[in-house]
C-alpha cells in the first residue's frame, strides 16, 4: 500500500496522456466520493462538478483551455495525448459568495485519489470562462474555479531541487518535465 509521501511524490501536474485510455464515469463517482469526506470552511460544502468522459465531451472543452504558462512555445498537449477526462470544478454561489480553502482541499484530494488509481492529472485555472459555461450549459449561479484534467500519464516529470529563486518549470530535449522545488530549510521561517 502507498503510503501518503508515495502519493505526493508521485502526485505531479501532467499535462500530456494516453488518450485512448478512457477513464469510466463510476472510476470519476469514485474519486467525487472523496471530496466528500473533505473539510469544508464553515462546513457549507459548496462545490459542485461537471463531468466530462466521453471522447466528444473532452473534444470540446479542449479548445477552452490554456496549458503550462512557463512553456511558451508549446500549446497543449497534441491530438492522441489529450486528457481522458474532465471534472469541472464550480462553486455554488446560491450556498456561499466564497468557498475559502474547499477548492484547494477538494483538488488535492481528487488528485491524489487519481494517483492511488494510477491516474494523474493537471489543475488548470486558465481557461475561457463564457465559452466553457455556454458549452457546459451552467445556470448562473455555478461559477467555475478550476478544471482538472486526468489521464494516464504520458510524460515523466521529475523534482529537482531549486536553484536560486527560478521556479519556472521547464522540458528538456529528451521531453522530461522537470520541476524545481524549494528546500525544507527555505520553507522554515528563522
């Protein structure tokens, strides 16, 4: 069994996928049945997700979204290593204006729920909100926060430690997602 550290190491933001491994609706009901176990500021549970699993589905929502910022010479993953799915993540604003820190939990913990299953996946926060809310179909009152992208991945992606204040994240020739991550020692306050 994998222990949480396993998960977390493992647990990368991937952004190319083997797209003909569809992931089922009842394996994306499974991963949803986490975030209900989640904390929720004031305990309002205000997230609500669309899902999307069918190769059409995940056609049109493609085009509404934005990848990896810091590589500004490729545009998203090519045909063949789309996601396999899609949860959209949105807020009920009926229930509270805001949902503090639930977006977050909630994400981390479909995240790692996708890893346990051999999944992984991308948090996209770049996308063009009208287009994907008229595609949806959302009544006025979901506002969308994030998208998360899930698949088998189809990329490696390693850590490495971080030199100087360079967060970029960047490939190499060889198509190696490398990401650079802060020392214990940064993180601790003196």
């Amino acid at each position: 069994m994998a222990t949480l550290t396993d998960l977390l190491r493992k647990n990368r933001s991937y952004r190319r996928f083997h797209e003909q491994e569809r992931i089922s609706r009842e394996t994306l009901l499974e991963l949803l049945d986490l975030v209900r176990l989640c904390p929720s500021g004031r305990n309002a549970q205000p997230l609500r997700y669309h899902i999307a699993c069918t190769p059409e589905a995940c056609a049109a929502i493609s085009p509404n979204l934005a990848w990896a910022g810091y590589l500004t010479d490729w545009d998203g993953p090519a045909p063949g290593e789309r996601p396999a799915a899609y949860l959209i993540q949105c807020l009920d604003t009926r229930i509270v204006p805001d949902c503090l820190c639930d977006d977050g939990i909630q994400l981390q913990t479909l995240l790692l729920g996708a890893t346990e299953r051999g999944l992984g996946g991308c948090i996209i926060k770049a996308f063009r909100n009208q287009p994907l809310r008229e595609l949806l179909a959302l009544p006025e009152y979901l506002k969308i926060n994030y998208v998360l992208a899930l698949g088998v991945p189809a990329e490696t992606v390693v850590l490495e430690p971080m030199r100087g204040d360079d967060c970029k994240y960047w490939r190499d020739a060889q198509g190696i997602h490398h990401v650079p991550k802060r020392s214990l020692e940064e993180l601790l306050i003196p």
